[in-house]
C-alpha cells in the first residue's frame, strides 16, 4: 500500500514537474540555505507528498536544494527520496551518482584518512572504469577485491564492506549486515551509493563532499529516465543518440576555438575535468620523477571548488603539497609565480601552477609577456642540478575564446595545460561539461589525464556532448555580443555611481581578446569603523541583489553562473563560488554576469532607483 502512494505520487510528480527542473544548471540562491542544502527540499517534498500535492506550482516553490546542478538537483533529490521510501531509508543516506566508479573512490578515500580496511565485493565484474593498480598506485587507496557466488554467504569483515553491483532495477538495494555500501550501476546513467546503518552516517556527508569537488550527480535527464523505470517498475531503457558524431563535433570545434593540435578531453564538469588534470599529473610525476615531492601551486581566493579540490588532493598524499600564489589586488601574479618556483626549484620539486586568467572575481589579467618569460625562466636546485620546469594549468573559464596553447601563441613553448567550464560559455549555461587541451610538450601528459578521466567515469555524458556540439559554433559570437553589454553597463555605472569600485578588463585588455561578460562591483560604503563599513556594504550588496530580481524577474537572477544565453545573473562570490575559501580570502562583492540577449535598458533603469535610493 505505501510502495504504491510512493510510485503513484512519484508518477505525478514527473508528469507535472517545474520544466526548469530538467533544464537549468545554476540555481536560485535567494531561496537557498546551504548549511540545509537537500535536506530543506526533502522536508517541503514530504510535506506535499503527506498532503498529496504534486501541483506544478507547488513543486515551483520547494526551496533550491543545491547551488550547482552537479552538485545535486530536484530530480536527484526526488530519487534519492523514492529510492529511500520504497526500502524504509533516510533519504540522506542515498546518493546518486553520474560516475559509476567515484561512489566507491568516496568510500575509499574516508577510509584512506581514518586508516580503516576496505573490501570490495562483486558477483559478476565490477565497472569496466575501475584500476584497482592505478587506485593503490596513484590514489593511495587499500582495499582487498573479493568475488562471491552468493551474497548471503558473505562474513562479517572488520572494516567496511562495499557490495557493487551492476543491475537496472533501478531501486533494488540489498542490505544485509554485512554489507555497509552497497552501490548499484546502471549502464550510461551512472551510480546509487546507500549507506547502510548508523554506524556509517558519519560517511554521509564524507560521501557528498566527493561528489561535490571530483564528479557530479546523476543528471537530471538521467534521473527522469531512472524515475521513469522506477513508476512503471521495468527495466531501464537507455535511448539511442548519435553521441559518437556530435563527439567529433565537439572536439573539432574545440580544437578550432583553442588552437590546438593535441586530443580535447571532455568531462561531466569542469571540476571533474581539473580532478584528472590533478590525478593525471601526478601519476606522471610519480613514474617519471620518481621520489621528488609535487607542489600544487594555487591562489587562495581562486573559485572555491578549485581550491578546495586542490587541498583535498593533497591531504590524502604524502608527498603532494599545497603552495599558495597570491594574484589578486595588491599582489601581482607574475611576480608570485617568480617567488614560488624559485623556493620549489630550491627544493628539487615539481612545480604544478593553477590559476585562472583572468582571475576570479577581480577581473584581472597578468602580463602575458612576463608571464611567459618567468614560466621559462631554467632555474636550478640547492645542488646545482637543474630543476624541473613548470606545469602551467590554465583556468580560462572567463576568457575561453582567447587561444594560449597552439603553435606561435603565448604559452606554446612552455609546459601549459588549459580547461574551462563548459557550463559557461561553451554550453551556454545548458550543460554542466567541462573540457581541456594540451600544447604540444604536454602530449604525454594529456595521456595521462584522459586515463584518470576514464577511470573515475568522469568524460561527458551523451546529452552533455549534444549540447556543446550544438552551442560551441557560436561561443565566439557570443562572447562578442555579451562583452558589448557588458561594458556599456560598466560605462553607465562608473557614470551613475562614480564611487563604486569596478574589477573589468581595460580596454587595451579587451583589444588583445579578453572580452569577458562578467565584472565585480565594489560597491561604496560608510561608517565610523572598519566593522561599521564592511557590515553596511555587504547589507548593500543583497539590496541591490534583492532589487534587481525583484523588479526583473524574468531576467534578473540571483545565482551562480556565467556565459548563459540570456539574462542577467548575480552573486556574491564569498557566499556562493568561494564558499570552502579561507574567510580572509574571500571577496564581499557583486559579481555580475550578463548574456547576449538581455533588456540592458531595463536593467540601467532599476540600477538608477538603486543609486538614487542610497
């Protein structure tokens, strides 16, 4: 009787579902608190599953459940609901997953940090992804692999336990006491971790902070196939697409966009992207350096899912260490770079350099010549030998027409790998993908991180590579006609609020090909203390916020996100992009997207009520 409110209710809730709920790939933050992030989306979902409300309005009005699409999203949450009803489960200890590899990765690495054994159980074969070699190898991880004919035969193990099996009935979960993990994998949807048991909810939020810097969810069209099954209780049907022709698409057009000869590789996610970029140069380093300790080299106040992700990397490595690189405001990133691999050459180590270019949130771009010649730059060690020279991995989410890498470009002669985030420009805000290319001196190593991307499961979905193969065309055209919006709202503030501080590229900047559509605003302040100003100006930052998308709500939003085909998006970069980001490094300011397609005039109108109401 319960199964069948569940199912029945599930079935409207798919009929009747908000569009945006398939579509969108950046959320509402005006109606999001992420300390409560799922959990206040379950708890209005199971208010109106108790009243039996699946009305497409009501469904609109459940609170955003996850800053990012990747991250989680309501067709995710409503799954992972459904999966945990039908087998009498908290709806926080099932997490669905697009990589069918990286749920066991998250168990592996908890135990990894708490010293803890691991086993890894099958009936039939475990994911075609997973490199038991590479995991213990690269990743560190120890686990003993143990096949079994029948699960009920399996004996207690001091340790964890993770059953994987590979099946398409979607909600089929079998938990024995024996078993603490057990993941189901459905070909071309991905994955479903259960945690079983008190004893193992501390894993929960383990497991979730995994799927949040190294993959991403289940998709949501994935997931409304998996809900589909679910209703009519049949097996999964995957549909057919002509994922292999818009694969050649879409590594053509990248290859043309960025100038490059070496293979592009695509992923679920831009940080999925720089996890194997990560992983990748590591097992490069560890067969070709044998013994020398690896330096990742990061700016502090970087977008915080790099950050963070760089950090975590190196708690689970002995010999990877975080190295910061100050770039923004007062400090200047070539001369910081100068600084740092001098101490790392000093050190006999490898130098891996991430930053963005430009920088995040302020806008700024480095001397591009300096640049070059401090990358270059042979240095030698405290005994005189040479040292290894630097990896450059360059971040151009913000600029991702500019080509640095291909042959008589800036950075072709030294060691430089380039990614962005496909969720911005490339997809036009309609895809969470992310991509890389390689100049020619990293070829070897772009094999390395095409393996890595591989193994977790990582390379981009068939819708992901319909949707680049149908916006990459026009990304350059874009840009073109975003940037025009973007600095004729930056000319009408400096004009109507001449106090604010602006983080834009200058116009020489934009004349060498930085044209991004994003700039930060400083807004001005007032107070008798430091404490008074700061409090007053982050107050004016949620007004101004408030106001726009409440008098432009149909275009007007406030959340994460940039490169989309319209509107006008903001946020505030310390509370959302740099939410993992050491508190004295994050940036109290508007950040501030816009599109090619936007009502500029209407957006210059309600900034001047902004201006003339302070």
């Amino acid at each position: 009787m319960q199964e069948n409110k569940v199912l029945d209710y599930i079935n409207e809730v798919v009929n009747n579902m908000p569009s945006d709920w398939l579509g969108l790939t950046t959320h509402r933050l005006d109606i999001y608190d992420e300390q409560l992030a799922k959990t206040q989306f379950i708890d209005g979902f199971e208010t109106l599953f108790n009243t039996n409300n699946a009305q497409t309005s009501a469904l609109s009005e459940l609170p955003t459940a996850y800053d990012y699409i990747r991250l989680g999203h309501p067709l995710s949450c409503v799954l992972e609901w459904g999966i945990a009803r039908l087998n009498n489960l908290h709806p926080n200890n099932v997490i669905s997953f697009s990589s069918v590899t990286v749920p066991i990765l998250a168990v592996l690495r908890t135990n990894l940090l708490a010293n803890k054994n691991t086993q890894i159980v099958y009936k039939d074969r475990l994911p075609n992804s997973f490199d038991a070699d590479t995991l213990q190898r690269v990743y560190g991880y120890t686990f003993n692999l143990k096949k079994i004919e029948s699960i009920d035969a399996l004996e207690a193990f001091d340790g964890s336990t993770i059953f994987v099996s590979e099946q398409t009935d979607i909600a089929a979960v079998n938990l024995q006491k024996t078993i603490d993990f057990h993941v189901s994998t459905h070909t071309n949807l991905g994955s479903v971790l259960v945690v079983n048991g008190e004893r193992n909810e501390a894993y929960v939020s383990k497991v979730q902070h995994v799927r949040r810097r190294e993959t991403i969810a289940m998709t949501p069209i994935n997931c409304y196939a998996a809900l589909q099954a679910l209703v009519a209780q049949s097996p999964l049907e995957i549909k057919k697409s002509n994922v292999e022709a818009n694969k050649a698409a879409v590594l053509d057009a990248i290859t043309t966009i960025t100038g490059t000869t070496t293979k592009p590789l695509v992923g679920s996610s831009g940080l999925s992207v720089q996890y194997a970029i990560m992983m990748g140069l590591i097992d490069d380093a560890i067969e070709n350096y044998k013994g020398k300790a690896i330096k990742f080299v990061v700016p502090p106040n970087c977008y915080g899912g790099t950050n963070d992700q760089a950090r975590r990397v190196a708690a689970t490595l002995e010999n990877v260490e975080i190295v910061d690189l100050p770039v923004d405001g007062d400090n200047d990133m070539v001369k910081s770079i100068a600084t740092v691999l001098e101490t790392i050459a000093n050190q006999d180590a490898i130098p891996y350099i991430i930053a963005e270019i430009p920088t995040n949130p302020r806008v700024e771009v480095p001397d591009l010549i300096q640049l070059k010649n401090v990358l270059s730059e042979v240095r030698n060690t405290a005994s005189g030998a040479v040292a290894v020279d630097p990896v450059f991995i360059l971040d151009q989410t913000f600029c991702p027409n500019v080509q640095f890498l291909g042959e008589g470009n800036i950075l072709s002669d030294v060691r430089a790998i380039s990614y962005a985030s496909g969720s911005k420009f490339p997809s036009g805000g309609q895809s969470t993908a992310g991509y890389c290319v390689g100049n020619d001196k990293t070829q070897n190593m772009m094999k390395k991180i095409e393996k890595h991307l591989i193994l977790c499961d990582n390379e981009a979905t068939q819708l992901q590579y319909e949707i680049l193969a149908m916006q990459l065309p026009s990304m350059n055209q874009r840009i073109e006609k975003a940037y025009k919006n973007t600095r004729e709202f930056v000319n009408f503030i400096e004009e109507t609020l001449p106090e604010a501080k602006i983080n834009f590229v200058s116009h020489a900047l934009a004349e060498q090909g930085f044209t991004p559509s994003v700039f930060s605003l400083d807004l001005p302040t007032k107070g008798a203390t430091a404490e008074e100003r700061e409090r007053y100006k982050r107050a004016l930052n949620h007004t101004l916020i408030n106001l726009m998308i409440t008098e432009i709500p149909e275009q007007s939003k406030y959340c994460v996100s940039y490169g989309q085909l319209k509107g006008c998006y903001w946020t505030i970069p310390a509370t959302s992009t740099q939410g993992t980001t050491k508190e004295g490094d994050k940036d109290y300011i508007a950040r501030v997207a816009l599109s090619p397609n936007m009502d500029l005039k209407r957006h210059k109108e309600v900034f001047l009520d902004f201006v003339k109401s302070i």
